[in-house]
C-alpha cells in the first residue's frame, strides 16, 4: 500500500531522495553567501468549495496566507500546486472564483508567487480561463541553481500531459547536465498512486521516463489533500496536505469522500509547507505547517 | 438496449448452428454475458456489477450526458465513454473479491463521487 510511509521507506527516502523531514522545527536565518532557501507550498484551497466537510470554507485560505505572512523568514517565493478554485460549470462563476482567488492571495507579502492549474480550475474549458488569470499552465524556471519544472497534467481532462508537452519537458530537459537539482511542480501525482480513485496521470509514466536521467530530481505535487511520500525510482515524489478538506489515505475506504470536519479539532489535516533547498546535498527539507501557524 | 441485445445472441446462435453443422459444436464458446453501464453525471447505473470468477464479462459504456471514462484499473481496463456511442471492454475476473472502477475523465464538481464497484464470485 501506497499510502503511508513506514520506517523502512522513510529510511529509503532519506538515503535516495535526497530529502529530510522535520516536524515544526525552526529555521533560522541564512548565512551570508550561502545559496540555500526556502520557498512554500500552498495547494488545494479549493476556493468556492461550500459544505459540511469545512464550515470555514470562505475563511481557510485566508488563514493560510495570514500564516505565512507571520512567519519570521519570509520564504523566496511561494507555490499553488493545482485546485486554487473548485469547479464550477457557470464560467462567469469561474471568472469570479478566480478574481476572488486573486484578491486574496494577493495579500501575501511575497510577491513572487508562481501558480499551477488544478482539474477543478482547467479541465472545464482546456485551461483558457485559468491562463487569462494566471498565464500559463506549464513553465519553468531558475532559482538559486535550482530548475524547477512545473507540468500540466489537468488541463485535458483526461489527465494526460499530451505528446505536445511531452515533447517540451525532453527539449528543456536536454540543456540540463545530468547532476543538475531539479524540481518539478505539479498537481496530480505523476506516477500511479492510487488509480482506483483516479489517483494518477495517464501518462505520468512518459514524464518520470524523461526524467530519470537525472541524478537530483524532486517532485512536489498536490491532488490527494494530504502527505504522502513516495519513491520512484530516486525521483521522491511529495504530495501536499489541502487547504479545504483532507481526503483519505489511498485505499483506505471504499470511497474517496473528504474527511469528515472534526469540530474538537478544527482544521485538522489540513496545513501547508515548508521546503527548504540544502543545495550542496540535493536535500530538500520538509516542514508540515498547519493552518494557523506561522 | 433490448433490440440490439436481441441481434446479438441472434448472431451467436446462427454462429453456434453453424459450428455444429459442420460438426465442430465441441469447440463452440458460449457468448459472453453483457452488462451495460450508463454513466451521467455524477453516477455510473448500476454502480455495483457482480461478475463471476473466470467468466468473460462484455462491459457495454455509454454516457447519457458529458464524455466520461471508466477505469477499472484491478483488470487494466479503460475506454472512453460517450454520449450517443456504445464502448465495449471484456473483463475476465481471475479472482473474487470487490474491486473499484472509476470515472477518469473529469467531469465535474461531483467527479469525485463517480464510483462504482465489481463484486467478483
């Protein structure tokens, strides 16, 4: 079962993926000329979203992002991994769950915010709207020797990344030496975590092929609304709690129905990260951060 | 549905007369039981498919609204399913047990919900 880390596992992760946990511990400021940082991941705010599964529907995200402006380091630059809005069929709907989406994130003290598309913010029409608000849907770009990758595989919504895409990770792919630190951004796990539930990217296996080769590459994604850690390959792939309502552990039910809000603990299971790059070992450490914590 | 049915194991039993008549009966295979499956949002009807261990299973899918897709991942099997077409996926359970198939064409704000099972005896 793919849906928890037992101690063996972890130990893989730690010896291959080049990735170390941590559970609430500080960070301290960065020395001066060293290239190591840290960014956030925030995904599956679901904006829009309405029910039982989280009576502070219209107050979460904002929570979230009071947090992160609270933290005593500001990170370099944060990440949505996918599902900044929950679908709607009425696109002017959309249009105003995405202005509204806008608005609040646009509270956050770091500027620098890059955004990925979710199946409930582009399936509905290919991505055209999503792109008008956020460009586009798969890009890359370089931050302090790192390369980060951010792939599309919600737009079709067959949850394909398509030959066209495809074809763009090999080409950028190419002009990368094989030991560079690479990190791709996504939404839907790219390998088959749990297909029973759609919990997978029809193609994903084309993209994990490309990147291979690569000795330094790590995958941060979303989706699942919740953790979960797992190897292919060396390529660690690192799914992110939501910011709406958790879902089960693969497998762990006979339906995937969010989890049921827990009013003794509000919030519960729900959060965002830290990731902080440790460039001279290929690590990256991971903080779980939750809701009201900054 | 019935109609076309119908036709079928028409043609199977002309196929069978045939066989037998030129004396090859014995090896003949029955005709693979049908189930159709409809999909619309946000429901497969029926939503539990009971099938038996080491029989062939013809899965008729059609949509009654969006384009949808089916995936029973535990048989590797997949189609597209669509409005106005008929997909057929033929399942042989090697084992029993109940196994999850699901919707995997995002189809909406009730996508999630649109599961179904197959009870294998």
């Amino acid at each position: 079962m793919a849906n928890s880390i037992d101690r063996r596992e972890f130990l893989k992760l730690m010896g291959l993926g080049g990735v170390v946990f941590a559970s609430g511990l500080g960070r301290g400021a960065y020395a001066a000329g060293s290239d190591d940082f840290y960014f956030v991941q925030l995904s599956d705010s679901h904006w829009g979203f309405e029910g039982p599964p989280n009576p502070d529907a219209k107050g979460t995200l904002k929570k979230a992002v009071a947090a992160v402006n609270a933290l005593s380091v500001q990170p370099d630059f944060i990440v949505f991994t996918g599902d900044l809005t929950h679908v709607t069929d009425d696109a002017k709907q959309r249009e105003q769950r995405m202005t509204e989406f806008r608005d609040i994130v646009s509270a956050l003290k770091v500027k620098e915010v890059r955004f990925m598309p979710g199946e409930h913010d582009a399936a509905p029409d290919w991505g055209t709207t999503y792109k008008q608000f956020f460009g586009d849907t798969h890009y890359t770009f370089d931050h302090k020797g790192v390369h980060f990758i951010a792939i599309d595989n919600v737009s079709d919504p067959a949850a394909q990344i398509g030959d066209e895409q495809l074809k763009w990770l090999a080409a950028d792919l190419a002009k990368q030496p094989k030991d560079a630190n690479i990190v791709v951004l996504t939404h839907r796990p790219l390998f088959d975590l749990y297909p029973q539930w759609d919990w997978a990217t029809r193609d994903g296996a084309k993209a994990i092929d490309l990147l291979m080769p690569y000795q330094n590459v790590t995958v941060f994604y979303g989706h699942i609304h919740q953790e979960n850690h797992h190897m292919t390959g060396h390529i660690g792939h690192h799914s992110a709690k939501g910011l709406m309502f958790p879902l089960p552990a693969p497998g762990s039910q006979p339906k995937r129905l969010p989890v049921p809000w827990d009013a003794a603990h509000p919030y519960q299971g729900l959060g965002y990260r830290e990731i902080e790059a440790e460039l001279p070992k290929h690590e990256y450490k991971i903080t779980e951060l939750p809701v009201g914590q900054g | 549905m019935a109609i076309e049915l119908n036709r079928r194991r028409f043609v199977a039993g002309l196929a069978v007369l045939g066989a037998g008549a030129l004396g090859l009966r014995a090896t003949a295979q029955p005709a693979p039981q049908v189930i159709r499956i409809v999909a619309k949002r946000f429901v497969f009807t029926p939503s539990e498919v009971h099938l038996k261990k080491g029989v062939a299973t013809v899965l008729e899918l059609t949509s009654a609204d969006v384009p949808m897709g089916f995936s029973a991942p535990d048989f590797k099997v997949r189609a597209d399913v669509l409005p106005g077409t008929i997909s057929r996926v033929t399942v042989t359970p090697e084992k029993a047990g109940t196994f999850g198939f699901v919707c995997d064409v995002f189809c909406g704000s009730g996508h999630e919900d649109m599961q179904g099972t197959i009870v294998v005896t």
